[in-house]
C-alpha cells in the first residue's frame, strides 16, 4: 500500500506544545508520551539503519519505529508476526465473528475506569459465549475463540466493544466428538445479548461494591449507592446489542479476515483527507445507510482529543483466549480439536518462522526489487552527521 499524503504524524507536528498548552486541564504525561512517538516516528530522531540490496547493491537509510502500540505506522509488522503465529493454530472448519458492545450510556464511565470496565467486558462476552454454547438447548459443546478490543466509533467517539472470532463448533463434554453448530447465526442473538447484560451488570455492581470505580466530575453524585443503582437501572430495560455473522470462511479465508481487527488503532493514516486552517478531515463509514463513505471535518484539537480517548491503560492485553484456545489449555485441547476434524496440526516450517520473524524487517530495493538488508545501525547522532549540510542563502 502506498504511503498516504497525510498522517497522524503531520497532525501532531503541526499543534505542537500548543496544543498541550491549551489541554493542561484534561491531559495527562500518558497522553503526552504517546504524542511525543507519533512525531518521531520513522525520523531521524529515532536513530535508524543503513540498509544495503543484495541484488543491486543499491544503499539507503532507512529510520526506526517507535513501536507504540497507538501508532497508525506501527501496527502493521506487529499484526504480521501475531498473524503468522496464529496460522497453525486456525482449525479446518468455518469460522464466525461475533461483537458485543457497550451501551452509549457507559461510555463516560469506561472513560473514566478504563482497565476495570474493559476487563469487564472482555469477561462478561466470553462467559457468555462459553455459557449459552455449553447449553445443551443450543450447541452442548465446550468451544474456543479469541477477542480483540476496540474502543472507537468510526467518527473516534468513545464505543467500547469486543470482536469475538470463534470456530463454528466446538468439543463434545466428554471430548470424543466435535459439535457443529445447528444455527444459521452459530447461536441466538437475543440469547447471547439478554446473558451478556446480565453478566456485565451483575460484574459491574460486584465492582462498585468493591470500590474498584472511580467517578469524577459530572459523574461524582454516582458515587452515592443509591444513585448509582438509579442509574443502572434502565440500562436493564433496553436490549444491548450483540452482531453475528453467518458463519464464514475456512483457516485461509479467516486470516485475512482477522487483518482487519486486530493491531487496528484508532484511525488509519488512510482515512485522512486534508489538514487545512486548522481543520481535518477524515473518511468514516455510515454502517446505518449500508455502510456508505462520508467525510467528516473537525478542529484539530478535537480530532486529537477524540484520538487520544482511545489510549489503553498500560500493559494492558487488548486480544486475549478463550475457552479450549485458552493459553493454559491450548496445548492439549487444540490437537485434539484437529483430530476431531480429521486434520493434523502442521507444525510451521523452517521458512514460515523466517518469514514471520523478518516480515517487517525486510523490504524492496526501490531499485530493482530485490530484498534490502540491514549492513549498519545508526544512532540520531550519527544519521545526523550523514546528513548533507545545510546551505545557507546568499546575502
């Protein structure tokens, strides 16, 4: 893909400290640290490398990531390697992506308790899974998926949800047998949406009981447990919504669909537009009139207000496994689910591991085509001291 006109970059550049002046109320050094990598990413700021052709033998210098996880620019490396490892692990069967979402109602609240009600989330969607299909009313079967976070809407409001892809199936209770799903949608929809609002309500009193939530602000009379439960209640008197999709693909067709989700951050440098008198604007896409591509036009500093909403709390894990795909079960319940469905697990090759750990350490000669490798490791000193010298203009 080529590389876009604008990026985030160039929007955090152009307000500067400026911007960080005019936000001392709400941001904080978190906010300022993730800024501060944008701008550097990929200059000479970072340090970088001396790569060589090994066709050619053509040179360039090529500058360091800064490998933040909110980065536009470095996602794409990251996704490669977790896509590669996952390979051998995709089963012979279809798959089907679930997503459970938030009501817009606890939208402050999450920004405001980001770890606690994002575990939440994460627990309630896959206790919900795991529970309606170990029913024997609706599939009887033990099952594994894994769930990717996103908080974003597409005009980067706050709009917690989680993307669940799961095997269309699962293991019999005595793991002798593989169950394959009897519905059209994996399972019912309003099932899977009534257990969910029950679950993470239930989870989010238990957590208000424990003092684990933080009201400031407009939300501080939430504080006071009679106010809180006011509250929560007509959240109970609306359905939350659940989206499922037929089941799809098999192991192939499901990797590049999991290139769409996960290492996604909150808007691609692809989906910026123009940067003018202090305006940006970005391409968003209208799922409520069949997904149709509209653009939309904010002020600088509300743009990166709205990017910034999305910064996760530190260490925190945004894809996480479940059930039989769990870490401390995966190893011996997914062979079994490969024998099951008359498949073998293949190990990967010696050539797949090279090529998931060199996937974002390779690229083209510009050239000839042929791969560039890295000959030299420059600090910012010394590309600094590469660099032509500065030509003064004549008086």
């Amino acid at each position: 893909m080529s590389r876009p006109p604008l990026e985030v970059a160039d929007l955090v550049r152009a307000a500067g400290d400026a911007f960080i002046e005019r936000s001392r109320r709400w941001i904080s050094w978190k906010h300022v640290k993730v800024l501060l990598a944008i701008a550097r990413c990929r200059t000479a700021a970072l340090g970088g490398h001396l790569d060589e052709c090994t066709r050619c033998g053509h040179r360039a210098i090529s500058f360091n990531s800064c490998r933040n996880r909110h980065c536009p620019k470095c996602q794409a490396g990251a996704r490669d390697r977790w896509l590669a490892a996952r390979q051998k692990e995709l089963l012979p069967t279809r798959y089907v992506h679930v997503v459970f979402t938030l009501p817009r109602e606890l939208a402050p609240l999450a920004l405001q308790n980001k770890k606690v009600i994002y575990d939440l989330l994460f627990r309630a969607s896959a206790e919900t899974l795991l529970e309606v299909a170990r029913d024997p009313k609706h599939l009887g079967a033990e099952i594994g998926f894994f769930s990717v976070l996103h908080t974003w809407s597409q005009k980067l409001e706050l709009h917690p949800h989680v993307h669940c892809v799961v095997p269309a199936g699962g293991l019999s209770p005595d793991h002798r047998h593989w169950i394959k799903t009897r519905y059209a949608f994996f399972l019912p929809v309003k099932v899977l949406s009534r257990v969910f609002r029950g679950k993470f309500v239930a989870a989010l009193k238990r957590a208000f009981r424990d003092g684990q939530l933080q009201f400031h602000g407009d939300l501080a009379p939430l504080a006071q447990p009679k106010t809180f439960s006011s509250w929560l209640r007509p959240l109970f008197r609306k359905d939350w919504v659940v989206y499922s999709k037929r089941p799809f693909g098999g192991p192939q067709h499901v990797l590049h669909y999991l290139g769409r989700y996960t290492h996604r951050v909150a808007i691609s440098n692809h989906r910026l537009i123009s940067f003018a008198d202090g305006k940006v604007t970005f391409r968003w896409r209208d799922s409520a009139h069949n997904n149709e591509q509209k653009l939309i036009t904010l002020s600088l500093d509300e743009f990166l207000r709205r990017f910034l909403l999305h910064l996760l709390p530190e260490g925190f894990v945004r894809i996480r496994n479940f059930g039989f795909l769990a870490n401390r079960k995966r190893a011996t319940t997914l062979p079994l689910c490969f024998q099951l469905l008359g498949s073998a697990a293949t190990p990967p090759t010696e050539q797949d591991r090279s090529g998931a750990n060199n996937a974002s350490d390779l690229w083209r000669c510009p050239k000839c085509g042929g791969p560039m490798i890295i000959v030299e490791r420059l600090t910012a000193a010394e590309i600094q001291l590469r660099s032509p010298p500065v030509l003064t203009a004549a008086a």
